[in-house]
C-alpha cells in the first residue's frame, strides 16, 4: 500500500490510488495541460494510477516561463519522475507529448527502467513533423489548425480572452516542435505501443511504424477509429487498451474498475 503525497510541482495526481501496481505518466499535446487527462484518469481500474505532467506557463504553472525546447521539457519531468521510481512507470504521449515522453524514457532508462511508452498521435522522433514557420503563420491560421485537428470547443475558441490565451501557449509548443532535433543514440529498452486514430489528418500507418526504430524491445501498432484527438471519444477503449497491456507487461492479474465506472473491459484485446 502506498501512502498518497502530494505530487511535487509540474505533476497532477486526479485520482490517488493508494493500491496502485503502476503509474500511467502523461504528457499533453501542443497547446494542451495536464487537465486533458483528468477524464482518463477517473476511467482506469482502482490499480492504475494516473499522473499527468504540467509543462510550465500553463493552469498553475501559468507565471514560469514557457519551455524553450523538448530537451528542458524531458529534463524537468525526468528529474521528477525518477522521484516516482518505486512503482513502475508507463509513460504516455499524446501527439507533442509523444516526443517530450520519449525523451524522457531516454533520460529516466539510464538511471531506472520505463515499463512501456505509449506514443499517441505522433511521429517518430527520427521524421519531420511539418511544424509551420510561427514568423509567417497568422493567429488566424493557427485557429484554423486548431479547428482542423479537433479537441478543442468551439465556444473556447470564440471567446477572445481564451483565444488569445490559447495562442500564447500554443505559439510556444509551436517553438517547442519546430526547434526539436532528434540525436541518435541509444534506443529504448523498453517497448513501444503507437497508436493512431484512422482519420488522423496529420499522422499516418507508415509513421506509426517508424517508431520501430527507436525500441529494442518492439512495437506495436493500434488503429483506433477517429481522428487527431481520437482518446476523447474513444475514452473507455483507450483506458481498456491501457490497462491490459500494462497488466501483461508487469504480469498482473485485472482489477476491477474504480468504484462508480463502468466503461473497462478487461477482455478486451490489444
């Protein structure tokens, strides 16, 4: 049994599970928080404990100053991720996040062990990402992006001070991305799962398999129906995906949901 703590700043816990036998770490996208997760960590079984990284300049971190690169971002959450070490972690990343994830499963396997990375609509570090150039891209075309991609309520984007709040962070994950140079080096030991929503506009299968070549432990390729922000209407299968595959990697046997849910099937195959 685990006493819950509070977690240290640049981590949001939703759920505590004072009984978990991992802890599912995750990264947001571009523009995103850690608040993107909280409906996915109220949806996996009593066992699983969800943990959600803040990117400074955002929520409650709104005042630090915004990262310059995804080395800082994977510095930062390594750093305080290896203060998590005695459970075994699972890191997910959606779309940007994939990318801040995946570098920190490179700086935390040299000093402990990643159970799985879950690379979530994203490409592989080693591909070009197509970023736009921020000096030549109107806030105008960036709402049109946003609107393209999905995952965000039209009412927020009509609503000036939103708006505007939403550019400022997304402008700066922009400079995140577009500044991003992958080195090669040592590749994971632990596995990779890519998922992929199949109406994605900007990822595809062919980039999806191209993270088989930053694993020596395989990967798997999950298609899940939608689009870029698939996880949101896709909610209780991707907690059901998550916590099977976590079960097989640690050999655990299925928990019963948290009290109250009722969307995990721990039949379901991945």
């Amino acid at each position: 049994m685990r006493t819950a703590v509070r977690p240290p700043a640049g981590i949001r816990r939703f759920h505590p599970r004072e009984h978990s036998v991992a802890q599912l770490v995750c990264f947001p996208h571009a523009g995103g928080s850690a608040s993107a997760f909280s409906s996915l960590s109220a949806v996996l079984p009593a066992d699983i404990e969800l943990l959600a990284v803040q990117y400074p300049g955002r929520q409650e971190r709104r005042t630090a100053p915004c990262a310059r690169g995804v080395s800082a971002l994977a510095e930062e959450a390594a750093g305080t991720l290896l203060q998590f070490a005695d459970q075994p972690l699972v890191l997910f990343g959606h779309s940007m996040g994939a990318l801040i994830a995946f570098e920190t499963a490179r700086l935390i396997e040299q000093h402990g062990t990643v159970v799985r990375l879950f690379a979530s609509a994203g490409r592989p570090p080693s591909v070009d990402w197509g970023i736009r150039d921020l000096d030549e891209c109107s806030d105008q075309a960036l709402i049109a992006d946003l609107r393209r991609l999905g995952g965000m309520p039209e009412q927020l984007l009509e609503e000036e001070e939103v708006r505007q709040e939403i550019l400022r962070v997304l402008r700066a994950d922009y400079h995140v991305l577009s500044s991003y140079r992958f080195l090669a080096g040592r590749v994971l030991s632990a596995p990779v799962t890519a998922l992929l929503g199949d109406t994605d506009p900007k990822n595809n299968a062919g980039h999806a398999a191209g993270w088989a070549r930053h694993t020596s432990a395989g990967l798997t390729v999950t298609v899940l129906p939608g689009g870029h922000f698939y996880l949101n209407d896709q909610l209780a299968v991707l907690a059901a995906l998550l916590a099977t595959s976590i079960y097989q990697d640690l050999g655990c046997t299925a928990s019963r949901p948290p009290e109250g849910e009722s969307g995990w099937d721990p039949a379901l195959p991945t």
